[in-house]
C-alpha cells in the first residue's frame, strides 16, 4: 500500500508549474517592410490588375538573366465626359519590353506604340544600400516625369530618400518598436505644385493577421486589415478618407489561392464588384478573365487574357 495516495491529495508532480513568459528582445528586433508597402497584403487582395477587353503576353527567356516580352491589348478607353454615364472608344496597343535581372541588378524597359518609353533601373550598391530609379517619357508635353529612390535598409528599420522632376523631395523613415509592430513618418515637398505635406503609418502584424493604418496632412487616412482564414484563403478590407473633400471609400474582398488558380474579388461602398480569375493551365501558359460591374454608373467591363511564358 506504500503506492496508494489518499483521497484528496496530489502528488508534487501534479502541480502545475508557471510558465514563463516570453522576454522580447528589443536589440534583435525583425526589419520591417518599406514604408510604402505597409498596405501590401491589402493591394495584393483588393486591387488586382482588372482590364477590359482581350490582352495577350508573351516572354521569351533568352538566358537566365535576359529575357524579351511582347504585349497585345484590344479594348475600349474610358474618356472624360460631364455626363454620368461613360463614355468609351476602341483601342489597341503593342508594347515591347526587355528585361535583365541579376542578384544586384534589375533592368526594366517598355516601349508603346503611342510613344511612351518607361524604364526601372534597381541596383544594390551593397546588402543595404540601393538605388531605384523610375521614368517615363511621353510626346506629350509636361507629362514626363521621373523619380531616384535611394533605400537604407538597417537591422531594424528602413528609410528611403526620393528626389523627382518638378522640384519633389521627400525621405521616409520605418522603425520596429516591437516583433510585431512597427511606426513610420514621411515629409515631402513639390515645389512645382507649392505643396508640402507630413504622414504617419502604423503597421502591426502576426501571422494570422495584417493591419495598417497611415494618415497624412494633404486629408489623406487609410486603413487596412488582412484576416489570414487559412495558407489559401485570406480575407481583406479597406478605407479610404479624405477629410478634405469628405470623400470614403470602403471595400472588402476575398483572396483565393489554389493548387492552380488564383481568384480575387471584392465589393466597395460605391456598389462596385470586381473579380479577377488567374488559372494555371500548363507550365508556362496561363488564362486571365478580368470583370468588373458598375451599377450606379453603368460601366460593366470584361476581359479575358493569355499569358504565355514566365
């Protein structure tokens, strides 16, 4: 009977033991995402490329590091009228592009038939430092324009340097304050426009879950959230308002991933809904229908694509 424990009492091995409580270390803190990517999650899910018409893209892979693209669109473009309804014409386009990628070195360029030129041009001085360049060149006149980004990434925060035509200057600055969440501020100023402006972001995140939220001078407030249902499924939301002209738009949608598929959808405050249908049919070959419908205007859009090559 040395082994029978009497009614009522516990042996020591049944206490239950504190748990510790996980100490954060705020030296070893993660780099966030830049600054202007704290919505990310959301654009991905809510704003996918939608196009109305037929597009064809074709890229050839010429070697690891070079490769040619040639795009196809036929379609109708909305044009500015004063009245509710929209009016569209017919519209076709080729574009050519050549692309150079290596580990430090990103070459992007496309040439339209309408004459517009645009090119991006990223270099990564060292494991921190890099360069971004973006233009654009039109017949247009005034309607050029183009932008260098100088980006510092550090351990735990990043911050990034702009400097465009017409006089634009502005710096960012994005710091993680803990594992989860991380605060920014950015200024900029465009001489040109005699405008100036000062913003702040809050981005906070875990692994089911992404939410943002950024607020600026020139009457600009976005929010954001990203609820991750599963590794395939994740739903997202957003607001924007603009405390100067009163404006807000709200919109919620779906991000679908699967084994060879990818379908977005969403619906805004302004009776909008749109969905965007990416099916993998082969290796290197994929079909895109693109559909969006607007009720209160009247505007009612679909496409459909084929994307051949990688």
């Amino acid at each position: 009977m040395e082994g029978v424990v009497p009614p009522g009492t516990s042996t020591q091995s049944e206490v239950p033991k504190p748990t510790k409580e996980e100490r954060v270390d705020y030296m070893n803190l993660p780099c966030p995402i830049p600054y202007e990517e704290i919505h990310r999650e959301s654009f991905m899910s809510l704003k996918p490329e939608l196009f109305e018409g037929m597009r064809f893209d074709f890229t050839k892979l010429l070697n690891p590091n070079f490769a040619l693209s040639h795009s196809v669109y036929m379609g109708p473009t909305a044009i500015p009228s004063q009245s509710s309804e929209t009016i569209k014409i017919p519209t076709a386009q080729y574009e050519f592009g050549a692309n150079f990628i290596d580990p430090k070195l990103m070459l992007v360029g496309r040439v339209l038939t309408d004459g517009r030129l645009t090119t991006r041009v990223k270099c990564d001085l060292t494991d921190r430092l890099s360069i971004k360049v973006n233009a654009q060149l039109t017949n247009e006149p005034h309607m050029s324009h183009g932008i260098v980004n100088i980006d510092y990434k550090g351990k735990d925060y990043r911050t990034q340097f702009q400097l465009g035509n017409g006089a634009l200057f502005g710096a960012n600055y994005i710091q993680s304050v803990t594992p989860h969440l991380s605060l920014g501020g950015e200024v900029f100023w465009a001489g040109q426009h005699r405008k100036s402006g000062v913003g702040y972001a809050a981005r906070y995140e875990t692994d089911k879950m992404v939410a943002a939220g950024q607020v600026a001078t020139t009457g600009m407030v976005a929010l954001s959230y990203v609820q991750k249902v599963s590794e395939k499924v994740s739903l997202a939301s957003d607001l924007i308002y603009n405390y100067m002209s009163r404006d807000v738009t709200a919109s919620a949608g779906y991000d679908y991933i699967l084994r060879q598929c990818r379908l977005r959808g969403k619906i805004d405050s302004n009776g909008c809904a749109s969905a965007f249908l990416e099916e993998r049919l082969n290796m290197g070959f994929k079909f895109i229908l693109s559909a969006e419908i607007d009720h209160i205007r009247k505007d009612y859009k679909f496409g459909f694509g084929i994307t051949v090559g990688e």
